[in-house]
C-alpha cells in the first residue's frame, strides 16, 4: 500500500464509502449476523453522496475518507457533542464535558491492518482536540477479535461498559 492521504469527505466519494461499507457489513455479519447484514448496493453511492454533502456544511460531524493507491481505503464519521445542560445532575461526568463520538470506522478488508484506521482515528482525535473536546467515546463488539486489540492496544482506549440486546419476538 502506497503512503495513506486522511481528508475530508468530496463530491464523488459516494462509490468509495459504499464499497467501504459493504466491506464492513460482510466483515460484522460475519461476526453477528443476527444484528448486521451487508447493506444492498442498489442506490449506496448516491446515498453517500448525499449524505456526505448534507454533513460536510455541519460543523458538529466530522467525515473523513483514506485514500491510498488512488482510492477510498477506509471512512470515519463522528460527531461532536456539548455539555449536557444540567450535566451537574447527571451521574456520567462526561456529560459535563465535550465529547468527541466516533460513529463508525470502517477499512476496506483489503487494507485492514495497514494504517488506515490508525490515521484515520489520529485524525479524528486531532480534530477533536481542535474542537475543543476533552474525551473520545465509541463503541464496538465485544467479538470483535480485530477491533479489541487495536482499540485497547494501539489506540489507548478503556473499554468501560457493556451494551446487551434481547430479541422481542
């Protein structure tokens, strides 16, 4: 893989974001398929395109591509949330706090473990920084067998709580 550029979403990334998350959606129905699924192709690109353009004008959202060898390696979106108002009566203290909230990471599995989620989760943090963000929340599955170790190792988070699911039906 060549050097890896990080970079803000443009107008004709749609089809590089839908092949990224058609990648993610195999790789995390592989994991459990009774909560993922990989997302039809019928009309992806053009949802990305929109989508990307609607969240690029607001400065709250953070949407990044990896580019490497001339095409989209990997996606990031997150957001960035303010103090809680009332947050003194909340019992979470991040809520007093600005948070940075990494929504989805996803890397074509081609160029899974290459760089390409490190630079874009650096990125991320950098920019949050810059946003005035004092702590970075996301969540992942506990499953996840590639996602654990490069979160907890590489990239220095805690994992702190535990989200269940049960099937009503």
């Amino acid at each position: 893989m060549s050097e890896i550029e990080i970079r803000g979403t443009r107008p004709g990334d749609g089809p590089g974001c839908a092949l990224v998350w058609q990648d993610l959606g195999r790789f995390f129905a592989g994991i459990n398929p009774d909560t993922y699924r990989v997302p039809g192709s019928e009309g992806l690109a053009d949802w990305f395109e929109t989508l990307n353009a609607k969240l690029r004008d607001d400065d709250q959202w953070l949407q990044l591509v990896a580019v490497a060898d001339g095409e989209i390696a990997g996606q990031l979106a997150a957001t960035l949330q303010q103090p809680m108002a009332a947050a003194e009566r909340q019992i979470q203290a991040d809520f007093s706090r600005r948070r940075l909230v990494i929504n989805a990471l996803g890397v074509r599995d081609a160029d899974r473990r290459g760089g390409v989620g490190t630079a874009l989760m650096l990125a991320a943090e950098q920019w949050g920084r810059t946003q005035g963000a004092e702590v970075v929340l996301l969540d992942t599955e506990l499953n996840n067998h590639t996602s654990m170790p490069f979160y907890e190792q590489r990239m220095g988070f805690t994992a702190r709580a535990v989200q269940f699911r049960k099937e009503l039906g």
